[in-house]
C-alpha cells in the first residue's frame, strides 16, 4: 500500500480524492490547503492540514500529490523531495528548463523520485489511439500533419477570469503542456521546431494571454521540415473542446482522439468514418484513474519515472513560449 498526501484540494484536487478511492494499492492519507473549508473535500476522519510545512512534518505518508496554483508547483515539490517524500506533481511542473532538472538532482540525491501528472496523456482514448496505431499504423503510412486543440470556457461575463482559472497562468502554459503530453505518445517530439505564435492578450495585463497558437515543422521520410503540426489553445472562446488530429497525407487516412467525447474515430481515404472506441464517465476523473493506475504500475514494478517525457514536453511548451 502506498500513502498519498494532497497538497491543493481545489478543482483537481477534488478529482484526485475521487480517482484515489478507486485504484487498489493507493491510500490517501492526509491533505491540506490554506482554505479551511476545502477540508470537506476530504473523507471524513482524513487529517487536514493548513499549510505543507506542517503537512510534511507530520509524515505518515509515503508520496505527495502537489496540485497547487501552476506557479507553486516546483517550489513545492523541492521541499516535498527535500522533506525526504516521493512526488506526483502537476503541471507544468516548472518554469525553466533548469528548474526541472534541479527537481530530478534533488530526487537522486534523497533517493526518491517524482512522476509529472500529465493526465491528458493517460486519457482512456489517448491510450487506445497509441495501441491502434502499434497494431495497425502501417497501413497509413507517416504522419504528415498534426492538429491538438484544446479550448476551455474560462471568461466570464464580465470578460475576466472564472476563479478557477486564475490560478493556472495564461492558457498556452496550461493547455499546452497538455497538448505537448498527448502528442509526446504520438510523434518524436524532439523533431519539432516551432516556425511560429500568434496570440490574443498580454501576459503583463489583465486577464492575460487569452488564446495562443504554435505552428511546427517535423522531417517526414527524411524530407525536414515537409511536416506541419498546429497546437491551438484558447479560454475566449466559450468552448469546452479538446481533440488531437493526425494526417496520413501519403494515404488520405485521418484519425482523431476527440478528448472532450472521450472518441477515437479514423477516417477513410473516401471519407468513411468508424468510431473505435467510446468512453463513459466523467473525463477529468478517468484521466486520472489512468494516471493514477500507471504511477501505482511503476512503483510496484519498480520501473523508472516519466522525467524522459517530462523532459520533452517541458522543452517544447518553452520553446512555444518564447517563439
């Protein structure tokens, strides 16, 4: 049995909560916020904390879950890691390359280590996607173009913020890296050179960047650069809508994991389309029973962390930042 503390028990820490009851092997143990009343977010008898550093200090587990606003989430693994328990941290889980290699130093050090909570990766369809393609992506032929667009309704009627949102950044660092996790299982990322960024919105002024694309090119069959791949993100456009699209330009085949349908559906050259799969539940939550389900996976096989692919994604969502 390995014993989990939650550090943030916000919006995706009530998702936490819900998708550890339900994986065997893990126990949530305690949590924490610095707002009282998301105590009741716990189950009853769960011990609450009011901050990290007493949460830390009262042991009693054996990994922490750090889920708090995007900008905490280093900070608070370090002294998770320099407190002497293993990490599951959000992301993005830096915001430099240096600081996510500081995280991976101090893991070696105190001989633990840190998984990155892509959940978007660890979607049921996601999954799904990547064994189809293993078992029959041949027959397609190389990917030629890619579309992940991942929008959320995060404006309110005043034109500023939901709550929820204000804690995540600005929508690129957010959807982003989600997109970044999903393409990771999908093309060599490292193959990516980003060409351009459009955005709407400054990060300086209220209520921030707002929508931002990177368009990128990638080798296809040795030609460099005769690939293109487009990552849309967005919270100003009153959509909740998130799918990833791949392009077999040699063939004409096209397939998609729709990730607000929870769908993977491929479409013929001659325009035929065939669903392959169709989840039921609520997305958030089975995200997270995938995710949940691999890291238990990992430490029960003793097998190695996810840093590699956090390496990739945090690489590319920077990259995409500054171009």
């Amino acid at each position: 049995m390995t014993r989990i503390a939650l550090v943030g028990l916000g919006h995706i820490g009530r998702v936490h909560v819900a998708a550890l009851s339900q994986i065997e092997g893990l126990e949530l143990a305690a949590g924490c916020d610095h707002d009282p009343s998301l105590a009741a977010v716990l189950p009853e008898g769960t011990p609450f904390f009011s901050s990290h550093e007493k949460l830390f200090a009262a042991g009693g587990f054996d990994t922490v879950v750090v889920a708090t606003p995007n900008r905490a989430h280093n900070a608070i693994a370090m002294d998770a890691l320099a407190a002497g328990y293993h990490v599951i941290v959000e992301k993005p889980a830096a915001s430099t390359l240096e600081e996510l290699d500081a995280l991976e130093r101090l893991a070696a050090k105190q001989g633990r280590h840190v998984y990155y909570a892509f959940h978007a990766a660890s979607a049921f369809e996601v999954d799904t996607l990547v064994a189809h393609l293993a078992e029959q992506g041949a027959q397609y032929g190389p990917i030629t173009a890619f579309t992940s667009r991942f929008y959320d309704p995060y404006i309110d009627a005043q034109g500023g913020l939901v709550p929820h949102a204000q804690s995540l950044d600005d929508c690129w660092s957010d959807s982003g890296v989600n997109a970044l996790s999903v393409l990771d299982r999908l093309v060599p990322l490292e193959t990516l050179r980003p060409t351009f960024r459009r955005q709407s919105g400054e990060q300086r002024l209220p209520p921030g960047v707002l929508s931002a694309s990177v368009g990128f090119r990638f080798p296809v069959l040795g030609q460099d650069g005769s690939g293109f791949g487009l990552i849309d993100t967005a919270w100003d456009q009153g959509l909740n809508y998130k799918a990833t699209t791949l392009y077999f330009g040699h063939t004409g085949w096209r397939i998609e994991a729709n990730h607000s349908e929870q769908t993977v559906t491929l479409w013929s050259p001659h325009g035929q389309a065939t669903v392959l799969c169709q989840f039921q539940g609520e997305r958030l939550l089975n995200h997270y029973l995938g995710l949940f389900a691999d890291y238990k996976q990992r430490v029960n096989a003793n097998l190695s962390m996810n840093a590699d692919a956090a390496h990739r994604v945090h690489a590319k969502l920077f990259e995409g930042m500054n171009r």
